[in-house]
C-alpha cells in the first residue's frame, strides 16, 4: 500500500494524522517531517519516522500522498516540490499568502502527474455541507445573500499565527473559510470594504457579487475566556431561509458534554416546509482527508474543494485586509 507523509508536527499536523487515522490509514503515515522532530509529538502517527529533510520524502517512491501543514509562507516552496515528484498533495489553507504565489503553485499541479487539493475543512462539516445540498437543490430560491461569522479565542497553539507577515492576520487565516463559502454561493466577488472597531477588534466586511448578491462577514479572533470557537453560515433567498450553526471548544472538537457543551445544528424554513435537526456527531477532518485519498486515487479531480476557489477566497481576503488599511472600498481585479 502506497505510504503517506505529514509536513509540520504541531496543531494542524496533529489533526491531519488523527483525520489520516480515522481515514483508516494510520499504518501508512510513514513521515513526519518537521525542522525540529520530537519523537511521539504525533500520536496518531505511530509508525512514522521524525525526519527533517524533505529531500527524503521527495525521493521516496512509496510515499504517493502528503499533507502539508506548515506556516503559509512555506507552502509555495514545499508545495512545488511535492507537485515535481509527483506527489498528491492535501495542502491546509490558504493556498500562499499572495495571488501570485497561488497561481505558481496552482500552475505547477496543472503540470505534474500528482495533483494538489487545498484544505477548506470547512465545505466538509455535514451542516455546510447540507446547506449546500438544500441551496443546490432549488428549495431556497435565487440566493439574495449570505452572512456567515467566525468567532475564537486568541489562539495560542501555534506562535507564528500571531505574526501577520507569517499568517497573513486574521482576514487570510481564520475569514478565509467564510468568504470561500459566500463566494461559492454567490458567485463572482466585485468589491470588498471591510471596517474594524480596533486593531484587535472585530472585523466586519461586505462583499458586493456580480449580479447582485451581497455577502457579509463578522470574524473575531480575541473573544473572552471561556468563548467557544463559533462559526455561524445564513442563507437568504427568494423562497427560504437556512442557518447553521458550530460551536466547540476548538474548531477540530466535536460538540462535547457538560461545561464545554457547544451547539451543531442547522435549519431550514422555506415554502416547502421547515427542518430542524441536530448533528449528533460529525469528523470533517476525517471526511475530508478521505475526500482527498479517493480522489487522489481515481484521476485528482477535487470538485468539493477545487484550487480556483481557494484562489478566489483569497482575493477577497486580500481585498479585505487593502479595504481596512485604504478605509475604502477596493474593488477586485478580474485576473
């Protein structure tokens, strides 16, 4: 069987390997590389050998899928590399922190014989993911617009996050998910103006679409103690309405018991009727990662995350952090 690497041994390379297990493919994470190996730092990992050079990875013939969970600014680098040795890659977003590093690297899928999907755990919660499924379908009419928000406590897993030359700040790193959802279902962004009650703040933005649809996002990454990680998605159209709703103690937690309890649920009102329904359990991680490895393994081609989008979302994130620094509306460019 065709093995599996990791790069990066922190909070996301955990989850990654915990969603490779739960994929039923723990035996086959053969690496961990990282720049600073701890044995055991990847429980879920349990065969894997810590390593530093990622020459060995690149090399390896039997190593055919490899997730990268590395600060943004090494994704590029890594990323084409991979892509060369003909790797299948499951790349966490964003895709790079500028468009032009984006496009290199959507460039360099396009031409190797591996192929690149990038990590937008988000369209694989059941909740979004059933939301999808209802707008497909007709139920909620012509979409008028969509409002989605994204609340957390400072995160304090990973130092880098809170430098914004590493993480791109909280626009590109925590909204992207946000605009990567009210892109795909309103369409082509035109104009973006975002607008921050302070520097730690939280931030709100408004997206315009082509045709007529309006977006609007409210994320906040400096919520009180005790706050749980929240991520909330509405749909308005002309014959229904639909909302979703997550909270957890971490955005890779189910909802849990007692003190920490959160909420998973979503709703539907609509001239055919009205829905409600609790999600009693849910491992997008897990869905995702086994998306991935199927894909990967019949042809690479990724319609439920597809690169172009990850793109697009990150447009918007960059008109967004232009619009707060500008205090203006930036329109976004058509390339």
């Amino acid at each position: 069987m065709a093995s599996i690497a990791i790069i990066g041994q922190g909070y996301m390379g955990n989850a990654h390997a915990a969603a490779w297990a739960s994929a039923g493919q723990a035996d086959a994470i053969k690496y961990i590389c990282t720049p600073r190996p701890k044995e055991g730092s990847v429980p879920a990992a349990k065969n894997a050998k810590y390593i530093t050079d990622l020459d060995v990875i690149l090399k390896d013939a039997d190593v055919k899928y490899v997730s990268v969970c590395t600060p943004t600014p090494t994704h590029k680098d890594i990323t084409v590399a991979l892509l060369a040795a003909s790797k299948h890659v499951l790349l966490e977003k964003p895709i790079a922190l500028t468009v032009a590093d984006a496009k290199i690297v959507a460039d360099a899928a396009a031409k190797s014989s591996g192929s690149l999907m990038i990590a937008q755990v988000v369209r694989f919660f059941l909740g979004y993911q059933k939301l999808r499924e209802v707008s497909e379908s007709g139920e909620l009419g012509k979409l008028l617009s969509v409002h989605a928000r994204r609340f957390s406590p400072k995160p304090t897993w990973a130092t880098w996050l809170g430098d914004e030359s590493q993480s791109g700040g909280m626009l590109v790193d925590f909204s992207i998910h946000d605009f990567d959802q009210i892109n795909m279902y309103l369409g082509k962004p035109v104009e973006v103006f975002a607008a921050q009650t302070s520097a730690s703040g939280p931030a709100e933005i408004t997206v315009k679409y082509e045709g007529g649809g309006v977006g609007q996002v409210q994320s906040f990454m400096n919520a009180a103690e005790g706050v749980p990680f929240t991520s909330t998605i509405d749909l308005l159209g002309t014959s229904g309405i639909a909302h979703y709703e997550f909270s957890a103690i971490s955005a890779t937690e189910e909802s849990s018991s007692g003190n920490n309890a959160g909420v998973n649920s979503w709703h539907v009102f609509s001239s055919k009727g009205n829905t409600v329904e609790q999600i009693a359990s849910d491992d997008p991680y897990g869905r995702q990662v086994k998306y991935f490895f199927d894909q990967a393994s019949s042809g690479g081609k990724y319609d439920l995350s597809p690169t172009p989008s990850a793109i697009a979302a990150l447009q918007v994130c960059l008109a967004a952090k232009a619009s707060l620094k500008e205090g203006r509306p930036v329109a976004i460019s058509a390339n």
